[in-house]
C-alpha cells in the first residue's frame, strides 16, 4: 500500500520512476496479489493511468484485466474498474470519455488528460485511431473474450453494465464485422443485447441504443434476430415515451436503429407492415398550426422519421412490398397526414424538401394514392391544386435548388405508370381545356420550358417528357398544342416551337446555346417522338430539322457540346427507326443516305456513343430521385437513361442496315406472322378438341358412378324378392293346413265362419302387403326409367369414349334381364293369390249349405250377414287383383320402351366411334402439317442467318404447339 500512495499520492522523496516502469509494477501487483483489496486498488490505479498513458496500459495490462473478468466475477468493483480500463485504451472517441473522479485515488491532471485530446493534428488523430484497432484486433483475437463481455452484461449492477455496454460498443466501432460474427454465434447472445432496453435505467438504457446501432449495421442476420426480438415494439414505445418529435436525442438514437433494422431488408419491413407499425407512425406527423420556433433536435427527429417511411416504400425495394406499404399508408392516413404538412406554412425549408420527397415515393406507382394526391388542394384563396403549386416552386428561379429538385421528383412520381394522370397534365394544354382565369400545370410547364432560366428549362422539359412516357395517345395529343408566340403572327404548335429554340433564330439562339437549356429539349423531343410514327412526320415535316441535325453531329464541337452532339444523333436515330415512309424527302433509305454522306455511318454511331460515356450518365442511371451536387451538372434523367440503352443497339442496326437487307427483313418478318398465326390457329384447334375429350371423360365416369349406384340398387331389389319368396312359401304352407282343418270341420257353423273369418282377415293381410311390394318395385322401374333417359341424353351429347359406352350397354341388358325375371315373379305371385281367393270363395259356399238345417233362423240371419260381409270383402280383393294386373301390363309396357331405348343407345354408340376414328384422323394430319410448317421456318430460318440476321424465335414455341 506504501507503493501505491507513493505512486498516486504525494510526491515522495528520491527520483520518481517513469509512467510504464509503474504501470509495469501495477500490472505485477494485479498478477501476484492474493488479497482482493490489493488487486482492486492496482485496478483502479491503471484505470486512472490509461488516458494518460494509453499505449503502456494497453500494451502491458490488457491480459492481466481480461484474467480480472475471468477471476474476480464475484466482485463487481473490481470488474467495473476493469471494464473502464478497457474501455479507455480500446476506444477512439475522445469526446465521449469521462473523468470518473469519483472512482480515482487522486485526479489526472488537466494537462494529462488533455494530452492527446487537444492535438489538432490529423496525423496525431489517425495514428489514436490506429492504436484503438490495434488493442480492439488484440483483444476479439479470443471469441471467448467477447462472449465473456456478454455474460458480464446480464450483471444488473451498474457499476459492471454500463462499463460492458461502452466497452462493447466500441468494439463494435473497431471491428464491427469481426464482433458481429462472434455476437451472432454466440447463444443467447443477442438477446442479451435486447434486454437492455428493459433497463429501468436510462442511460444504460440509451447507450443500449447505441450499442445496437453499432450490432445492426450491414448484417441483416443479426437485424432479423433484432426485429424478431420485439425490437420494433420496444423502439416505438420508447419514442411514444420520449415525446415523438419533439423528445430528444434518445428519440433521435431509437429513430436510426429502426432505420437500420429496416434499410434494405425486405423481411423485416414485410413484419414491420404486418405487425400494423406503419400506422403508430401516423401521430408523429401530427403538426399544429404554429410551426414556429422549431428546435434543432426536432427538426432532426422529424428528418429521420421522414427517412423511414421512405425506407418503406423506397424504389429498390421490390414492387410488391413497396405497393402494400403503400396502401397500408393511405389506408390509415399516413399520407393525408404528410400531404398536411406539404401544404403547411412556417415549415422549415429542409423538413419541407424532405417531406415532398417522402410522399413521392409514397404515390409512386400507386393509382389510388396518386388520385388522391391530385385531388389535394393548398389552402389558399381561390384553393389550388398541390400540384399547380409545387409547380410553380419548380420553375421560380429563386427558390433552393434541392427544393426544386424535389418537386421535379414529385412530379415524377406522380405521373410514373399514371396514365390517367399523365392525360390530366396534357389536357391543360389544349385549346378546348385553357383556362384563362386559371394557372394550370400546363401553363406553368410552357412557362418554364421557354424561360430565360436554363435550369427552369431543363426541369420543364424532363417533366413534359414525363407526362409523354409509354403514353401513346397523348404523345398524339401533345400535336394539338398551339402557342402564341408573338402579336401579330400565327401561332405554332409546341414541337415546332421547341425545334426553333434549336435551331432557329439569334435570340432564341442565344437563349439556347446553354447546354443544360439543349439537353432538356433534346431528351423532350427524343421521349415525344419514340415509338409514335405520327409525331416523327410532324418533326420531319419541318424542313429546317434534319438539316440543324446533320450539322450538329458533323461539327467538330468541344467537350461540352460532344453530349448535344450525341442526342442530336439519338433524335435522327429514331427518325429513321420509327419512320413510316409517308414523306417522300425523308424516308429511312434516304435519311441513311444524308448520313452516309454528310457525317459517315461510322462517326453517326460514335457520336451516339457520347451519351453513355459521359460522366454524369452513370450517376443518373442508378437511381430515380434527382440528386445533383450543384445545378450545372443537372443533364440527365433516369427514366431517359433507361430510353437511351433501349435505343442505342437498335438504332446502330438501323442505320448499318442496307434497303435489300430490310425488304428481306420485312418479307421474313410478314412470312414468320403468318406461320405464327397458322400455328395459333391449330393450338386453339387442338386446345379446343383436348377440353371436348377431357369433358367426355368426365361424362363417362359420371355414369360409372351411376352404373355402380344401379347396380347396388338391383342388389337390394334381390334381396328383398328372396324375402318375399320366402314370405309365400310360408303363406302357401299355412292356407294348405287351414283348408285341410276345414274340410273335417264342416259340421260346426260357427267353428267354420270362425276360421274363415281368420283366413279372410289373413288373406287380406297378405294382399296388403303384395299391394305396397308392388308399389315400391313400380317406383323402382321409374327409378330406372329415368336413370336410362339420363344415360340416353349424356351419350348423344359425347363425342368419343366407345369401349366405355360398350360397357355401359352390357350392363343395362342384364339390369333388363332381372327387371323381367322380377316381373315374372310378380306375375306368378298374382296367380297363386287368385288361386287363394277362389279357394277362400269356394270354401264359404260349401259353409253356408251345411249350416241350412242346424242353425234356427237368429244364428241364420247373423251367418248370413257375415256371409255378405264377406262376399262384398272379396269383391274388393279381386277389384285390386284387376288393378294390379292392370299396373303389371304398364310396367311391361316400360320396359318394352326401355328395351327400344337401349337399341338407340346401341346406334348412337357406333355413330361415336366412328366421330372417334375421324378425329384421330384429322390430328394426325394436322400433325403432318405443323412438320411440314416447322421444315418450312427451319429453312427460313437458315436463310436469315446465311444474311447475316438474327431473329429472337425458339423452335421450342413450334415444339411446344405439338
């Protein structure tokens, strides 16, 4: 202890030793001391010597505080010490380190401490730098080192967390991608992570934030395990906490993680859209009507809150996940709140830069959101349209450029895949639509594009152009605009008037040679005349025009005009390609002439070159949003690029091409269509003949199905016939023992009326039931009637399937066959029950004779009326007997009409197989002449490539025809 007050107190006598020699006697005291107070109070005095001393520390203490973290886990002093130390030497941020004096034995000197901070010298800086990477590589060389950190970062102290919390976070500065891979492999590891932002504590709680800005940055693994790790909720919770965007720079820290977490990863946006955060986003955007007095911190808060919606539905997103954000957005009033603030006052300038960019993106590509954006009034008086006045910000010369920028990108976004909007914008230049009371955005547009401001030019022309891309109607409709360019003289029309800037006259010369002024008109007139044959009769019907081209290119001009020099020959380009030869002095062979002669095919297509290579092309061509340094170097548009690496090869082709080569091309182009028209047509035919054999396969399972149904049908009509067999036979046996009981019994009138009153009520019983048999085997047969007629109707409606309707007519004669083996029985039932009723008739007459001379005139009369009774009973009986005999004739009948019905089924089934065969028949021949047409376009084929063209047709769409 003697050693350390004489290190860190006052100054003792004799020479004092040099700050490692101490640092080297520390590092021994940490290594050798048994007592924990002792290694404690080394600990700390290298943590009050590793600002000053930051290479000896390092260098000579780091294993020995590593050994600390692994030893003296029990005590979170000496580990908050050690944690500190570390965090010291390994980082680089100078103005984040702290003077915990509190902890120290005796301050650092001012001048100690400063001792490096205060060097302005880069060099001194990098070379700090240098130092914290040296230690971070030293100290991540063990993984075990890091997930050591990790564990120590479940201590709730918070002397130990807060220090591992710095300590990882700039490692993570230092070697992000190397600790990242050990974080992501290590269990629990960034869960760990998470459950700072748990921490009731807010500063460990926000340096948590930091931490995991550090984690997430490019490494979409660990940002999917953030995201699935409730982030989205917890980071929104704290911002609602925070204030939103008026909290502070903890709203500022949750903000940038959520931009990491979602910036080009698709998976978490699509959880992000699906867990219903978009619409917690909407109250951040809530803004009131005095915006005055913005803090700083909100209008960053607010910056990046814009960002993130943008980073939802950004155009290098997939078009899928942008559309869905998209509606999400309108459909919880995301946008209506954004369009709010656009038409705001006392907006800051950049907040209001930004905002116009964010609901572009947001209406991009969407028709619903971008009819509601055109349906956006300001609120001025008389109201306007947010599009009018964001249009009059774009073409005023005195507003900020990025501003106007950003109003050329909204305007953009506006009429991208917008159709409808794009006829909108074109209709306000037609003389049927003009308003003279009114500023509409056609006016502005025209205002622009002839203005004495180059940029307005430029800007004017791009968003004309848009309102004409992949619109061919209103590229025609654009023809009709006529302006007034003077008193006294005629109007022309707006391609003439844009020509004559070019080409025509010294004032409008000079107001033209700037070349920001030319690109614009040059990509106006080469997206108005693309693909619409119409509008290139109308450019060429000048006579002016080719000639200002031809001499444009020929020039030998300076750097600077070498891109003019390349759109002119873009513009003749496509007025050779889309040239339709209705003007005798300018069709394609004699424009290809004029360029042989006049410039060279040669030095045409090298002109044409200069666009791609021009330095500001590449930059343009990577993303829509128009982002230029300065406004002199605004020339190109994206959506231009993408016209001009369409154009390019086919317009050299053109040009190469000879007047043979094209009638040739022609001539094959027309012979090929007619093939593929041919070849169309016999897809569709055998498209047609596949759905009729497919659909008679299903005709012929159904009845299958119906055959299997009718056949357990008979089953059950069996069984019960076997039933009813065996009920007869026991009736037979029983009548046959009655009537034997009845002859001996003749003396006894009443035992007699007695048993034929018995047998009578049987028989009547018997009859009963034969009644409803019969019914329920005649409601059978109308069952099969119409089951027949079924069959009969689904067969003349098929045209194939013989084998089946074989069977299915097999099966119908032996269904035939038991319906007349059934009847027979039937018919022979009837006769043994008549035969019943005549024994039963016989067997009461010779009753009532018997009876005449033993039964005094009372029993006589009651015999008599029972007699009646039973005479008027049987009568009865054999009325039914005719009634069923009756019934028995008419089921005869039907089956008789069956029988002719299956005989039709018979002829028809032949008429099918003969359709079959001539189907078959006629396959095979058009067979024959698809080969015949695919030997004819191989031939054709060879014939193209001996001249030297090559046409985009597959043999596998012949092929796939078969």
């Amino acid at each position: 202890m003697n050693f350390l007050r004489g290190v860190m107190g006052g100054q003792a006598a004799g020479p004092q030793p040099s700050g490692a020699e101490t640092i080297q006697k520390l590092c021994d005291r940490v290594a050798s001391s048994t007592l924990l107070e002792d290694r404690r109070d080394a600990v700390r005095a290298l943590k009050s010597l590793s600002k000053k001393y930051r290479m000896e520390v390092g260098t000579q203490a780091m294993d020995h505080l590593i050994n600390i973290l692994q030893t003296d886990r029990s005590d979170s002093e000496i580990l908050g010490y050690a944690l500190d130390t570390l965090y010291n030497i390994i980082c680089n941020d100078e103005e984040e380190e702290q003077d915990e004096s509190e902890d120290a034995v005796t301050p650092i000197p001012a001048s100690g401490k400063n001792k490096n901070v205060s060097m302005p010298d880069e060099a001194a800086q990098k070379q700090a730098d240098d130092l914290g990477a040296q230690f971070t590589e030293q100290f991540v060389q063990d993984p075990e080192h890091v997930t050591l950190l990790l564990a120590l970062l479940e201590e709730f102290d918070f002397h130990v967390r807060w220090p591992g919390v710095k300590l990882l976070t700039a490692l993570l500065k230092n070697q992000c991608v190397q600790v990242q891979g050990i974080i992501l492999v290590s269990p629990m590891g960034v869960s760990r992570l998470m459950d700072l932002l748990a921490d009731s504590r807010e500063v460990i709680r926000n340096d948590g934030l930091l931490l995991l800005q550090q984690l997430t940055k490019s490494n979409a693994a660990i940002q999917k395990i953030v995201a699935f790790e409730n982030a989205f909720e917890r980071l929104l919770d704290i911002i609602t906490e925070e204030g939103s965007s008026d909290g502070g720079i903890v709203v500022e820290d949750c903000l940038l993680l959520l931009v990491n977490l979602l910036k080009n990863n698709s998976s978490n946006q699509n959880f992000f859209k699906e867990g219903s955060y978009i619409q917690r986003m909407k109250p951040w955007f809530e803004v009131g009507d005095d915006n005055s007095g913005w803090s700083a911190q909100k209008v960053t808060n607010l910056h990046l809150m814009l960002q993130l919606v943008r980073v939802m539905v950004s155009p290098v997103n997939s078009p899928g996940a942008s559309a869905s954000c998209q509606k999400s957005m309108y459909q919880c009033g995301l946008l209506q709140q954004l369009c709010t603030i656009l038409m705001a006052t006392g907006v800051p300038a950049d907040i209001l830069t930004e905002t116009i960019n964010t609901v572009s993106e947001v209406i991009r590509g969407s028709q619903v959101n971008q009819d509601y954006f055109a349906s956006v009034n300001a609120p001025s008086n008389p109201p306007r349209p947010a599009i009018v006045v964001l249009l009059m910000s774009m073409v005023n010369e005195r507003q900020p450029f990025v501003l106007r920028c950003a109003v050329l990108y909204c305007f953009q976004c506006f009429l991208y895949k917008n159709q409808k909007g794009q006829g909108e914008i074109v209709a306000t230049l037609l003389p049927s639509t003009i308003d003279a009371n009114s500023i509409s955005a056609g006016q502005l547009l025209c205002g622009g594009l002839f203005s004495v401001d180059s940029l307005s030019n430029w800007c004017a022309a791009v968003a004309l152009a848009h309102a004409l891309q992949d619109n061919l109607t209103q590229k025609e409709q654009l023809l009709r605009v006529q302006l007034a360019t003077s008193l006294g003289k005629p109007p022309v029309s707006l391609l003439q008037q844009c020509t004559n800037i070019l080409s025509q006259g010294d004032k409008i010369v000079r107001r033209g040679s700037k070349v920001q002024t030319r690109v614009g008109l040059l990509m106006l007139l080469c997206t108005w005349i693309n693909n619409c044959p119409i509008a290139v009769t109308h450019f060429l019907h000048n006579q002016e025009n080719v000639p200002f081209l031809t001499a444009q290119i020929s020039e030998n001009l300076g750097e600077d005009e070498r891109l003019v020099q390349g759109l002119c020959a873009l513009l003749l380009g496509i007025c050779i390609y889309y040239n339709d030869n209705s003007l005798e002095n300018y069709t394609k062979e004699k424009l290809k002439q004029l360029i042989e002669k006049r410039i060279g095919k040669e030095n045409f297509v090298e002109k044409l070159g200069f666009i791609t290579k021009h330095e500001l092309y590449s930059r343009a061509a990577q993303k829509p949003q128009p982002v230029f340094p300065s406004p002199e170097q605004m020339l190109f548009d994206h959506e231009f690029t993408k016209l001009v690496k369409e154009l390019e090869g086919v317009i050299t082709k053109a040009v190469h091409k000879s007047s043979e080569d094209e009638k040739k091309e022609e001539e094959v182009k027309k012979t090929l269509e007619q093939h593929d028209n041919i070849v169309t047509q016999y897809k569709e035919l055998i498209r047609e003949q596949d759905a009729q054999i497919q659909e008679l396969k299903e005709q012929v399972a159904s009845m299958s199905s119906q055959n299997e149904q009718m056949q357990t049908t008979v089953t059950q009509q069996l069984a019960q016939i076997q039933q009813h067999k065996d009920q007869y036979n026991i009736l037979k046996l029983k009548l046959g023992k009655e009537n034997q009981n009845q002859s001996n019994s003749q003396g006894d009138s009443s035992q007699v009326n007695g048993l034929q009153t018995e047998e009578l009520t049987q028989l009547r019983e018997e009859v009963e039931e034969l009644r409803k048999q019969h019914t329920l085997l005649q409601t059978q047969l109308h069952d099969k009637d119409a089951l027949i007629n079924t069959l009969r109707s689904e067969t003349a409606e098929g045209s194939a399937g013989g084998s089946d309707n074989t069977e299915l007519l097999k099966e119908l004669e032996a269904l035939r066959s038991q319906v007349e083996s059934q009847l027979a029985e039937i018919n022979q039932m009837k006769t043994e029950r008549q035969e019943l009723l005549r024994r039963a008739e016989a067997g009461s007459s010779d009753a009532a004779s018997s009876s005449d001379g033993s039964l005094d005139a009372a029993k006589m009369a009651e015999v008599e009326s029972r007699l009646a009774a039973q005479t008027t009973e049987t009568e009865r009986l054999k009325e039914e007997a005719k009634s069923l005999s009756a019934s028995r004739a008419e089921l005869e009948q039907q089956l008789a009409s069956a029988t002719s019905t299956v005989a039709i089924l018979q002829t028809e089934q032949a008429k099918l197989q003969t359709e079959v065969q001539e189907s078959k028949k006629e396959q095979d021949d058009l067979l024959m002449l698809l080969a015949d047409q695919d030997q004819k376009i191989h031939s054709l084929k060879q014939k193209l490539k001996d001249l030297g063209e090559t046409l985009d047709f597959s043999d596998t769409f012949l092929s796939g025809g078969r």
